[in-house]
C-alpha cells in the first residue's frame, strides 16, 4: 500500500500546484481564496471541478490562434525532399 501512495502523492501534488498557479494567474478577489482552499482541502475534486468549469481567458485564446498560424505558415514553407 506504500508504493501506491508513493506513485499517487507526487501527480496529486503536482495537479493541486499547477491548478493553483492557474487560479492566481486567471482569477482575481476572493475566488482566488476560495479556489485555493477547496484544491487544498480537495486535491483531486477541487482540481477536477476547476479544470471542467474554468473558460478561456481571451488571451489563452489568441495565444492559441496566433501558435496555430504560425505552424500552418511552418509547415507551408517547408522545403520538399525529394531525395530517395
């Protein structure tokens, strides 16, 4: 039963922190409070209620595009090998 807790500990404390990262750099006011609270209480719960109900921030949003654009353009101007 150790070595399930010693394989399960590091991935819920490594998804308590980056949801909390998350929330402080989306959130503001008291629902940075809240958040942090219910992911410190309830890692996996609190964590799995916030990445389901959390939206984009329009940011993210064009971040997403603008990479998006770039890898067509990339990929577009590519040279074709063609050696065999």
């Amino acid at each position: 039963m150790e070595f399930f807790w010693f394989l399960v500990m590091p991935f819920l404390v490594i998804l308590a922190v980056l949801t909390i990262v998350d929330v402080v750099r989306h959130k503001e006011g008291w629902s940075i409070a809240g958040w942090t609270l219910l992911v410190i209480v309830l890692p996996v719960i609190g964590s799995l209620i916030y990445w389901l109900t959390r939206k984009s921030a329009p940011v993210d949003v064009e971040q997403a595009y603008l990479a998006e654009q770039d890898r067509h353009y990339q990929s577009s101007h590519k040279p074709i090998d063609r050696g065999f």
